[in-house]
C-alpha cells in the first residue's frame, strides 16, 4: 500500500485537471487546441518519467526511486496550485508527469517483485487499485472544492490543484519506512538481505527463491544479458509493448480527462458534470475490485478478452450517443461501461503482466519501454482527442471500438497466461 501510494498520485494527477479545464480556458484564453495541449502537457512528463526511471531504478534501488518521486509530487502540487501564468502551469504539470511516469515504472515493479507467486496478481493489482482511488479522490475533491467554496470563485482551480500536496507529502513519509526489493538487492550481490526481505514477507522458501532469482539473473547476464534490444529478450518485448498499447487504445484517458467535458456536451451543466464524474469515478473503483478478485483465479488472458467484449459494446453505446445526440441517462450508462470495462480488464492487468514477462535482468529497462509507449499514445488521445471529439464524437469512440476487436484477436493468439508462476519459472518458459 505504501509504494502504491505513488500510483494513487498518478491516478489522482491524471483526473484533477478534468474540474479545472473550464476555468483554464477561460483564465488563460486557451483555444480547444491550446487547453488540450494543457492536458498533454502533464503527459509530456509521463514520457520523460517513464523512459528516465529504469535506469536510476538499476543503479541506486527501487526505494530510493520512489522517495525522489514523492518530493517531484509535493513540488508539483504546490507550484500548479500557485501558478502565476501559463507557462509556469505547464511547467509544474510537466514535472507532475514525469513523477507520474517514473511512478507507473517504479511501483508496480516494486510490488512484482515482493510479491509470493501466489498473490502476486492481486498484490501488484493494488498499484492499479490505487490509481482508481487516486481518480476518484480527485473527481470527489474536485466536487468538494466547488461545492464548498462556490462555483462563481476564481480561485477554484488552483485549490483542485493544491490538494494533492497532502497525499504526496503521505507518500514522502511512509516510503522511507519500506524495505528495497528482494531481486535488486540480489543483483548488487546482497543475497543475506535479499532474504531477509523475502522472509518479512511471507515467501514459503526464501533460501531457494533466493537462489532462483541468483541462476536467473546469472544466466541473463551472460552475453550481454543487461541489454535489452537483442534477439532473446524480443518476444516478451514486443508482448508487454502490445498490452501497453492497448491500454491506451481502449480509450480510458480520453474518457477521464474529459469526463467533465464530455457530460457538459451530453447537456449537464458545471454541477452535474462534475458529479456524474463522481459516480464514473465509484464504478472504475468498484470494477476495479472486481478485477483484482478475479485476476490470481480466472487469469490475465481471459479479463483481457472479456473486458475486449464489454469494451466494444460500451464504445458503440457511446458513439451511438454521440451521432443522435442523445441525453439523460444513456451517456452515463455508456460512460460508465467505458471506464467499468478499463477497470476489470486491461486496469487490473497491464501492471501485472508487464512486469510477470519481462526477465528480472531487464526488468526495470523493459518496463520504461513499454510504459514511456504507453504515455506516447495517452499524449496523443489527450491531445487530440477534444478537438475530434468537437467535430465527431461517433468517430472517436467508434475508433476505440474497433482497437478493442483488434486486441481480443492478438491477445487470443499471442499472450500466454502467467497466474500462479514465479517470475523466474516465467522467464524460463518465455525463453
């Protein structure tokens, strides 16, 4: 719960901009293309974090990692709440990214690798639990802020911003108290440690994990095993870059950074919006829950292929919407499957599997390729997505809809399912 601490910053960084978009708009005379800029400004980071945390992550320990990245959350927080232009607003959200980034490396990695096999899908489902209760404290906290010091107040925005900074100087506290990570204390030859750490949490045989984890990160060292772009390490590459880019394709983050926007075209007005952004919030938690309960007994491979079915009925459900213009209760109902079938599905999953198939030796590199792919097409949807929205809302969600048939396919043929086995039994069956 500690290290997903950072994944609850990154889902509460992701969603807080969704209540203030209006008031951005209107402050900083930002046309559609500009405030969407705005929005990607923070995912700009996301690309810089994700890509720069692998290596840093290898060199000086996971833990420490995570410590820098609390005090880049407090920073932002602070500084976007006390903005005193434009550019300083990107600057701060740009910062806030690359936490956000580096985090979505960093803390589903850490958890991966503390985690007994037998748990480990809904241990590391916790980072994405947190993410949902990130999404959901913003959405509320946006609600609260509005509610308590009204909608006609100027400053509302910079409190929507500034509240992060109590959840980030929480995360700041408690990561100094959590031990480093099992398998990167065994790759700088501390194996009695390595153990101890495996012990405190609960795996069966920490002596014989230990030694495991030793012949595996032994035998991905030879021929220059640290490097990840050679020949061996492909097919897992490729397989964590096709569940990364599918997650941003399923077209969730259009859905949460708009959330707002979206039910203001639907007819709500500020108030309204800003609480069915509430209960799209308490479905993805929900869903999520259902997702983590199923992920260690059904497995990764069939939620992914499930959530590929609720998620093309739910993008068609929205397209229709948006072609007949229809209000009322419809377009929560489609929002709502959008962001429950996320939930379940490629939410739960994505973290798990990126890090269950990388080998431990590239482990760290491999997930900042696959989450800075991830943040490359989230920046992209977040960017453009307002502006093709305004001119056809059929259109994106019909797009959405057909990449979710194009991932049931791939998935079906390609993705191999990994509940119950270790990390180093995985890496020997994917060799």
């Amino acid at each position: 719960m500690v290290a997903a601490l950072g994944s609850l910053l990154f889902g509460f960084d992701t969603a807080v901009i969704s209540g203030t978009t209006e008031a951005l708009r209107q402050v900083f005379a930002l046309n559609d293309n500009l405030l969407g800029f705005t929005v990607s400004s923070a995912l700009l980071g996301t690309m810089v974090g994700a890509l720069t945390a692998g290596r840093p992550a290898d060199w000086w320990g996971r833990r420490p990692v995570l410590t820098i990245l609390a005090v880049l959350f407090l920073i932002s927080a602070t500084g976007c709440a006390g903005a005193w232009n434009w550019y300083a607003l990107l600057f701060f959200r740009f910062l806030g990214g690359v936490a956000v980034g580096a985090a979505s490396v960093v803390c589903p990695m850490y958890i991966t690798e503390i985690a007994p096999p037998k748990s480990r899908g809904v241990l590391v489902a916790v980072s994405q639990l947190n993410i949902v209760v990130g999404i959901l404290l913003a959405y509320l906290s946006n609600y609260l802020v509005l509610h308590f010091l009204g909608a006609d107040n100027s400053g509302l925005w910079r409190w929507m911003f500034g509240v992060m900074a109590l959840p980030s100087l929480a995360f700041l506290i408690t990561v100094l108290l959590i031990p480093e990570s099992p398998r990167w204390l065994i790759k700088k030859n501390r194996p009695a440690e390595a153990e101890a750490v495996l012990a405190r949490f609960g795996h069966e045989n920490p002596a014989r994990e230990t030694r495991e984890i030793q012949e595996s990160l032994s035998a991905g060292a030879t021929e220059a095993g640290d490097r990840l772009f050679q020949r061996k390490y492909l097919k897992p590459l490729l397989l964590v870059c096709m569940i990364a880019a599918f997650n941003q394709l399923d077209g969730i983050n259009a859905v949460i950074y708009y959330t707002s926007d979206i039910f203001r075209m639907a007819g709500a007005d500020k108030a309204s919006a800003l609480m069915q952004s509430v209960i799209v919030g308490l479905t993805n938690l929900v869903m999520t829950i259902v997702g983590m309960a199923l992920i260690d007994r059904v497995g990764r491979k069939a939620l992914l292929l499930v959530g590929s079915v609720t998620f093309v009925i739910s993008h068609s459900l929205a397209a229709w919407v948006f072609a007949t213009h229809t209000q009322g209760w419809i377009v929560i109902a489609a929002m709502m499957g959008v962001v429950g079938s996320h939930a379940y599905s490629q939410g739960a999953v994505v973290w798990v599997v990126i890090n269950e198939i990388l080998p431990n030796v590239v482990r760290a590199s491999g997930a900042a390729v696959a989450c800075t792919l991830m943040w490359v097409l989230c920046a992209a949807i977040g960017w453009t997505f307002p502006v093709i929205a305004k001119a056809s809302g059929s259109l994106a969600f019909g797009f959405f809809a057909l990449m979710m048939v194009l991932q049931f396919v791939l998935v079906a043929k390609f993705l191999p399912e990994t509940k119950g086995a270790s990390l180093e039994e995985l890496q020997n069956r994917l060799k």
